[in-house]
C-alpha cells in the first residue's frame, strides 16, 4: 500500500473543511427559509413529486445531521427538514398547501393578462405560439420568485386566520367550561343547604312544638279579653264585644 503523502493529507484537511462549510451552508438556508412553506426547506420546486421529496430529504438529511455536521444549530435544521417530509407526504397538509400554490398562479395570470393588454407585441406574440409564450414565462426564474413571494403571503394569511379562529374557539370553550363550573358551585351549594336544613329538622319540629304550647296559652291566671268586631276594613282580625257582668 503506498504511503500517504503529505500532499494527500493536505487534500483530505481541505476537502473535509469544504465539507465542514458546505453543511454549515445548508443549515443557515434551511433554517431561514419560510417557515410555512415545506418545499423551501427541501429546497424543491412546487411540481415535485413524493418520490423527490423523499430522495431530497435523504440527501439534506445526511448533509446536516447533528452526528457530523459541527453547526450549532444543526439538531434544529435537521428537525426542520423532517417536519417538511412530513407535511408533504401527507396527503392532506400537501393538497392544502398546493391548493394554496394554484391560487397565487392564477392570481399572478389574471396580472400577466391585464399587463399584456397593454402591451400589443407581446399579445401579438402569445397568439403566434399559442400557448407557448406564457409556458416559457411561467417557467422563468423572474415568475419562479413571483410565485415564491406570493405563495409565502398566501399562507401567511390563512395561518392568521386559523390562529384567530382557534383564539375564537378557546375564549367559547373558556367561557363555556367558566359556566359549566359557575353551574356546579351553584348546584353544590344548593346540596349543602338543604342538608343543613335537613340536619336541623329535629331542632326546628321541636322548636315548632315549643311555640305551638307558649304562644296560644297565656300565662297562667291571666284574664284575656275577648275580641271586638271591627268596621274597620284596613283590619282582618276580627274583635268581639267584652261582656260584662
């Protein structure tokens, strides 16, 4: 086996330092891109299939792996990475963010119209390629980033309004759940006051009976006049004349 030279090690140290850059590159790109978008992180085009999204994210994923990348941040790139496979390869998150890509393409086409009406040459030309024209455009960079920015400001809205609408239902079930325990505490006091008044049932039948012996006898060899009618209509007791002896 030859020896290794020199220059050889030289060649590794340096090839390994362009390593060490390249992986501290994509961490830095993969952790400013936009967060709501999954195809920026992967670094793919809208049009990219599953099959892409899952040999993109091997690529990227080995690229900055917290094992052998040194970056700082690598733990969080490569997190980031997985959460974008995972929103594409589910059907349902991958057809709302495409849903949301075909509304800023026909948005940017309904522009692309209106500007060409002014302009007669390029009208002029779009009708000789039939097609072709707005084909050739739309797969231009200039209308790549269009739709990049557009998109991004698509799904800003929608995530502001998903987090308003979700402030929404939490105030409800706050002021539901507030209602539900204020219904509780009123039912729990009720309880306890009638088994207060059940407890004191016994005391109060006795009570009852007290007054029922004290308050229509008068004191022994006491002398009650009798009652009087009244003419009075304000009084609805009724008095009868004394009688004297």
């Amino acid at each position: 086996m030859a020896a290794v030279t020199e220059e050889d090690l030289l060649l590794r140290s340096f090839m390994a330092e362009v390593s060490g850059v390249e992986r501290d590159n994509e961490v830095a790109r993969i952790l400013s891109c936009f967060k709501l978008n999954p195809f920026e992180h992967l670094n793919l085009s809208f049009d990219s299939s599953v099959d892409d999204v899952k040999k993109q994210y091997r690529k990227l994923s080995l690229l900055v792996h917290p094992d052998k990348c040194k970056h700082p941040q690598a733990k969080e790139a490569f997190a980031a990475l997985a959460k974008a496979q995972q929103l594409l390869l589910d059907l349902q998150e991958r057809e709302y963010i495409l849903s949301q890509v075909n509304a800023a393409k026909e948005e940017l086409r309904l522009k692309r119209k209106k500007e060409l009406k002014k302009d007669n040459a390029s009208k002029l030309k779009a009708m000789v390629d039939e097609g072709k024209f707005e084909q050739q455009h739309e797969q231009s960079e200039e209308f790549k980033q269009q739709l990049k920015i557009r998109v991004r400001e698509i799904l800003t809205e929608q995530e502001w309004r998903r987090r308003k609408m979700q402030m929404r239902i939490s105030e409800e079930e706050g002021r539901l759940k507030k209602e539900e325990e204020e219904t509780k505490e009123m039912w729990k006091r009720k309880r306890e006051h009638e088994e207060q008044w059940e407890e004191t049932r016994d005391q109060r039948v006795s009570s009852w009976r007290d007054f029922m012996k004290t308050g229509k006898k008068g004191k022994k060899g006491e002398i009650r006049p009798p009652k009087l009618k009244t003419e009075d209509p304000n009084k609805s007791y009724v008095q009868r004349p004394v009688k004297r002896g």
